[in-house]
C-alpha cells in the first residue's frame, strides 16, 4: 500500500516561533497534497490543497500567510506555521494522490500533534 | 464546510455485537469513503464506495449508499474490543473546482466493551 510519513509526529513551541511539519509520500508520486486540522474529537478540516510546482489553494477561512505552503516536489510537502500561538495548537494531518496506486485517492500521514505554549 | 453528518456521535456496545454508523451529505459525489481513527493517531482507510454501488463488502464491514436519500451506512459486524475508536466518512465531490477533495463527517466513537 501507499506510505505517507509526516515529520515531526509530535512538537512544542514557543509562542511567536515557526514551526515546519514535513509531510512524504514514500514509495509513489504525490502530484496532489491536502493538509487537514483537527480538532480534539472534532472532525478533519480542510485547510488547503497543493499541486507539485504550482501554488496552493487555501480553503475559506484560512490565512495563507499563516499556513504557509510548500510542493516543491512530487514526495515532498511542507507545512509552515508561522509566528504561532497557542489558538494554533492542534493535530494536523496531510494526505496525498496521485496516480498509483490508486488514481486520485488519498493516502493520509500518522498526523503531527502541534502544542503552542 | 463540513457536509458530511454523521449519527450516532457516539455508540457504545458489546463485543460480539454489531454497529451501524450512518452518513448524510448533501452535494453530489464521486464516491463516499469511511475511515477509522483511533486517539490521536492518523487515518486508516476502511472501505471506498462509488457513486454507482449500491453495496459494498469487506471482511467484517458493509456499507450501503442510498444517493437518492445523500446518506451511507457502515455496519461493523461481530465487533471486538480493538474496533475501538471514531469513525468517519468522508465524500469525494463530483466535478469541478472541487475534485479530489474530501469532505469529512463529523464522526462517530465507537466504544465496544468486552
């Protein structure tokens, strides 16, 4: 099956500080990544979603200048959340597609638990 | 905007017993998909109907979908202890700006007492 790692699985922060959460897809070609947020026991939330060498599409409601976004490759995203504070504080999650294994179905990573102090 | 809703939130059972969980949305779809979480940790996909299925099998698990009535159904059959945790749907839109998204349920926690 398709193997999406997120990096760091668990950080704390500063609040002002930025924070860089890495999200791969292992062993195939991510033309598309989403990174979710959620809540505790809340559902996921959209936040945005990147195409490799193109910029991202940010859901309503969601600061682009906040979240930044990064596809610079088809393995690699990253997620960058800057001057954070403790509101920021919660589990995202990053998912990926491309064409294998399975044309446009997403494959999630294990999740990043961000704790802003 | 989260359009997938999901009831129970919460259901409590006995092993051995079974558990429906039901889904409504309400724009049209490609397909509908359930995944479980257990706490704090990622998703893990169950199970993917299409929007032309009706009915859909895997191992313990079926699920139906209805999209004249926008809603879909998990039943976890003989359920065990390690069935713990939430789950979700989450529907794929047809078409659009919005292929390939997901939207997700708000969830139901399963808790199976053994």
């Amino acid at each position: 099956g398709a193997v999406v790692s997120q990096h760091p699985s668990r950080v704390i922060c500063k609040s002002g500080t930025s924070v860089k959460i890495e999200c791969r897809s292992l062993d195939f070609q991510a033309t598309t990544m989403f990174w979710y947020r959620q809540f505790p026991k809340k559902s996921l939330m959209l936040m945005a979603t990147s195409n490799e060498g193109s910029k991202a599409t940010y859901e309503q409601g969601v600061e682009k200048d906040k979240f930044l976004i990064n596809h610079a490759s088809l393995t690699l995203s990253t997620l960058t959340v800057t001057s954070a504070h403790p509101e920021d504080s919660s589990f995202y999650i990053c998912s990926a597609s491309g064409q294998t294994p399975v044309v446009n179905e997403q494959f999630f990573g294990p999740g990043t638990r961000l704790t802003v102090l | 905007s989260q359009q997938g809703e999901e009831d129970p939130q919460a259901l409590s059972i006995q092993e051995g017993e079974n558990a429906t969980m039901n889904c409504s949305y309400k724009t049209s779809i490609n397909n509908l998909q359930w995944y479980r979480q257990n706490s704090g940790r990622g998703l893990v996909h169950l199970i993917l109907i299409r929007s032309n299925e009706r009915e859909k099998h895997s191992g313990r698990l079926r699920v139906t979908l209805d999209t004249s009535k926008k809603s879909s159904s998990l039943l976890i059959t003989a359920s065990r202890a390690a069935d713990t945790a939430s789950y979700f749907c989450a529907t794929a839109r047809a078409g659009g700006t919005s292929y390939g998204k997901l939207t997700f349920g708000q969830g139901t926690i399963l808790t199976v007492h053994p």
